[in-house]
C-alpha cells in the first residue's frame, strides 16, 4: 500500500492522472488570458474572411443554399425535439414518407442544443447557424493555438500555427459540408 502511494504521489502515474507538476502549472494557469484573446482574434479573422457584415450575418448562409439549409433544417428539427415538441425525433418531415430518415445523416444533436439556446433568444435562424460556424472556426483555431502554446512555441509562432491551420485550404473548401 505504502509503494503505490509512492508511484502515484511522484510518478509517472500522478503525471497521468494529474498532468505534469512544475513550471507547466503555471504556463496552464497563464492560459486563459491567450485562449480569450485567440478566440476573439479569429473569430473577427473568420468574419472579416466570411464578409461576414450584421445583415449577412441575421440574413444569409455561406457559402451556399446547399448543405448549409440541410445542415439548418437538420438542427431546427433537432432544437425542436430537445424543446419537446411532438414527433419523433428520428422522423423529420423531410425525406417523407420515409421513416427514420435522421439516421441516414449526422442528427447534429449536440449543437441543436445551443441553436435551441440561441432560438430562445430571438434570433432569426441563419443568424444562429452562423454564429455556430463562428464560434466553430473561432474555438478551433483558439485551442490550435493553445495546443502550440502548451508545446514550448511562442504567443506568437502559436498564432501564427494556429492561423495557418484554422484558414488552410481544406478547411474552407469543405465549409459548404
């Protein structure tokens, strides 16, 4: 009893289950300051690259009328379901008369929920799509960031990764999926 008390007090399983001790502590705890200012940085980078102005952003869906409704219709149905309306939430009243036609595509349950969040606040529905694809682009390239930060880079060499990898080509070229 008193060995494994050992190994977990100053291991390698207490760095495991508890992270590494020493000059990392405090770099972590330095971490939400950049991980604010990262977030906030490329979410003004995605807009500005979206030309993302107020009435495209609460009127119109990039960066086409395809997957992007289907993806909206998708998680309005969704929002509906967690809100508790009738139906069953694997029958949407597209792809009628199928039954279970949600099962054939991703159910997006999870950021149905903040479009639920978002609906209650009045927003109209391509407004709160785009605010899902902004803070999508935004917290991703602010945790790309982070992760090279935690790494050894710098503030900067850390945005500058993170910027090269939250606005590369693939990225943009599957945004309509």
């Amino acid at each position: 009893r008193r060995e494994l008390s050992h190994i977990v007090s100053c291991g390698p399983v207490r760095t495991v289950l508890c992270g590494p001790a020493g000059p990392h502590d405090s770099m972590r705890s330095r971490s939400a300051p950049f991980f604010a200012f990262a977030t906030a940085l490329f979410g003004a980078l995605t807009a500005l690259y979206l030309r993302m102005t107020p009435a495209r952003f609460l009127g119109a869906i990039p960066p086409d009328a395809g997957d992007p409704l289907f993806n909206l219709a998708i998680l309005r149905w969704g929002a509906d379901q967690l809100r508790g309306a009738a139906g069953d939430l694997w029958s949407p009243t597209f792809f009628f008369p199928i039954r279970d036609a949600l099962a054939l595509s991703d159910h997006l349950l999870g950021p149905a929920a903040f479009v639920a969040l978002l609906d209650s606040l009045g927003l109209p529905p391509a407004a709160t799509y785009n605010t899902l694809l902004l803070a999508a682009f935004a917290l991703s390239g602010a945790s790309a960031a982070l992760v090279f930060r935690w790494s050894g880079l710098s503030n900067v060499a850390a945005l500058f990764g993170a910027l090269a990898w939250t606005f590369c080509a693939f990225r943009w070229t599957a945004l309509s999926h």
